[in-house]
C-alpha cells in the first residue's frame, strides 16, 4: 500500500468527542446537517463502514469514512462496479482549509483503495458545494452526473456522483 503524508488513525468512541467538537463549526454542519456525531457514532458498529480520524503533523484535523456500497441493502450505488467504496470526508480544524488538505488526503486514501483492488472510489458531494467539487476534481475524480438518491432516515438528497478508477495494466 502507498504510503504518504497522512496517517489514517481508526476511530474509536474516545475519538468521538474530538468529532463532536468539530461539528459545533459552521464549515462543517454547513455539509453535514442533524445529528453528524450520532451518525458517526452508529457507523462505527456498521459492518462495512471503516472511520478514521485524519492526522497530519501528529494532529488529527480531519474526519474520513470509507463504505462498501453493497454490505447495505438497497444501497443507491450498487449499480457501480463491484468491489466498489464510497469516500465522506470532512475537514474539522478550521485552520486547515484552504491548504490543499481536502484534495491530497482524498487522493492518498483513494489511492491505497485502487492499490487494494477496489476498482471504482465513489464521491457524493452536494451540487452545491463547489470548494469540495473543485477539491475533488484535483484528486482526480470526474463526474458521473448529478443524482437524486434515498438514504435512510434522510429521504431525497442530490448528490453531484464522482469517480476515480483504477487503471488496468
């Protein structure tokens, strides 16, 4: 697996008060509406959901889940490839945005997913969230196009679907 600049740490429940605190920002409940921290904290028994606390410096400053679209039933994207995971991600310390964190780390960890076999890494971003799009865009994930999707408990949410494949040698 590649290694890089950004270490992937496990979340645990004690981490779960660090997300907390980033979840009283407005760059962050912005994107991630209701109850965020509760969320992430039920995900973290999910069968197919891996969370992680994002460490740069030695300081955690971001959060990151990975998700097997197919370990949940009537997932909206198990029409994507199989083996296919699905990327959240969000930036907590205020003070690292804008640093190019958002791109770079999303371009490690979706690297180490390609170099693992996994043949599509999938994205969801609001279509209105432009910073993570371009972000995004500098990792090198494209458009699939604009979706309307049901999550559970969220009913109809669009999405802006992106992706960054592996390449077959």
């Amino acid at each position: 697996m590649a290694t890089g600049v950004y270490r992937f740490t496990p979340l645990t429940a004690a981490g779960l008060d660090l997300v907390a605190t980033w979840f009283e920002a407005p760059h962050v409940t912005e994107w991630w509406p209701g109850d965020g921290v509760g969320e992430i904290a039920r995900g973290l028994a999910e069968p197919g959901l891996d969370a992680y606390l994002v460490v740069f410096g030695g300081r955690p400053f971001a959060y990151l889940q990975v998700y097997d679209p197919f370990a949940e039933p009537d997932h909206p994207y198990q029409d994507q490839p199989p083996g296919s995971r699905g990327v959240d991600l969000f930036i907590g310390e205020a003070s690292m945005l804008g640093c190019g964190h958002g791109s770079a780390l999303l371009r490690e960890m979706s690297d180490r997913l390609l170099e693992a076999h996994h043949p599509r890494v999938l994205i969801d971003p609001d279509p209105t969230n432009g910073r993570a799009i371009r972000a995004y865009e500098k990792a090198g994930f494209r458009h699939l196009g604009l979706r309307s999707v049901e999550f559970p408990g969220e009913g109809a949410v669009a999405v802006a679907l992106m992706a960054r494949d592996r390449k077959e040698s």
